[in-house]
C-alpha cells in the first residue's frame, strides 16, 4: 500500500497491490491477467450531518490486457465493497 496523497477530511488516494509473503508484488492468485497495482480513490463529502465516502478504483500501470480484466469485475468488487460496508455498519451499531 502507498498512499499518493491526502487531504484532511477530504480524499485518500492510494495504490495497492497483492504481495507473496516476501513482499514483492504479484498477480491476484487465482487471476494471473490481474493488474500488480490498482489505484484507489476514497473522497469524503458531508451532508445532513453525516459524512458519504465514495471509492473509485482503477488499474495502475496496467497492460490494456489487464485493464480489460480488472473492468470486467466491477460488478464483483461492488459487491465485495457493499457487503464490507454492511458487515462494518452492523460492527458499528453494536458500540
């Protein structure tokens, strides 16, 4: 994980990637047309009192190749998110 930038309140901006157990990048195990980095974009806007996260995420440093496979499972990685997101909102409301 490499954070490219910050913004109190605001953005957090960062490329992450998935690793062997030495640290070195790799492909997604069971992906090998997967992108080694993915760049990912959480902004941070208030309204009524509650703060909206929305996350973007893209290929980073990819091959078109790749590129073509991480687009072809944004609908699973927003399921993935959503389904996160649900598990932390109950964690949430148990304290």
């Amino acid at each position: 994980l490499v954070y490219q930038e910050i913004v109190q309140e605001q953005k957090i901006v960062f490329v992450h990637s998935f690793s062997d157990a030495a640290g070195n990048k790799v492909h997604h195990p069971m992906a090998p047309d997967w992108p080694l980095e993915m760049m990912n974009t959480l902004t941070f806007t208030a309204q009524n009192g509650q703060t909206n996260m929305t996350i973007t995420g893209r290929a980073y440093n990819a091959t078109p190749e790749e590129n073509t496979v991480y687009e072809a499972n944004f609908g699973s990685m927003s399921q993935g998110y959503g389904n996160s997101f649900d598990q932390l909102e109950n964690y949430l409301k148990t304290l």
